[in-house]
C-alpha cells in the first residue's frame, strides 16, 4: 500500500490537533528547505528517508524508530535497482 501524505509547512503542522497528527501522513516543509515525514504522528518514509535536510544529511526512520539504511531496505524488500538508485540519490 502506498503511503499518500499530505503537503504542509510546518506552522500547519503544528496548529493541528492531535488528533489529526495520529490519523494522517504528513510531509512537513521547512522555510529553510528541511522536511520530513510522518505518518500517524511518528516519523516514517517507505520511498525515501524521513528526515532529509537542506545540508544534504537524510535520517531513513520506520513507524518512529530510527533505521540504518540497509536494514531499512531489507525491511522493506528494495530491490538491488531501488537501493543503487537510493544511495546515488541520497548519499555523498
């Protein structure tokens, strides 16, 4: 199942209730270009990392718990192609 979140800043994000936090995935902007992803209040990301900073620094999270890269494609069963392309996406 694919994870649709919703586009926010985060001045939304943090004016809504609790209730909408735990009941919706969110991808939260930054003004400085930071973003990050949650999904039921929690950081999570099945496409990419959940936090992926300005700097170039990304953090890869699953259902709030943080993940090193390659357990978190084993977890998610990425293929040789999907973990080539994510490393050349996302690391120095």
């Amino acid at each position: 199942m694919t994870i649709k979140y919703k586009n926010i800043t985060i001045e939304k994000y943090l004016k809504l209730s609790d209730k909408e936090k735990k009941e919706n995935a969110y991808c939260i902007k930054y003004s400085n270009g930071d973003m990050e992803w949650r999904v039921n209040g929690l950081f999570h990301r099945e496409d990419g990392p959940a936090l992926d900073y300005s700097d170039g620094k990304v953090f890869w999270w699953l259902d709030g718990c943080p993940i090193l890269f390659d357990v978190w494609c084993n977890k998610l069963n990425k293929t040789n192609e999907e973990k080539v392309f994510l490393r050349l996406k996302y690391e120095d």
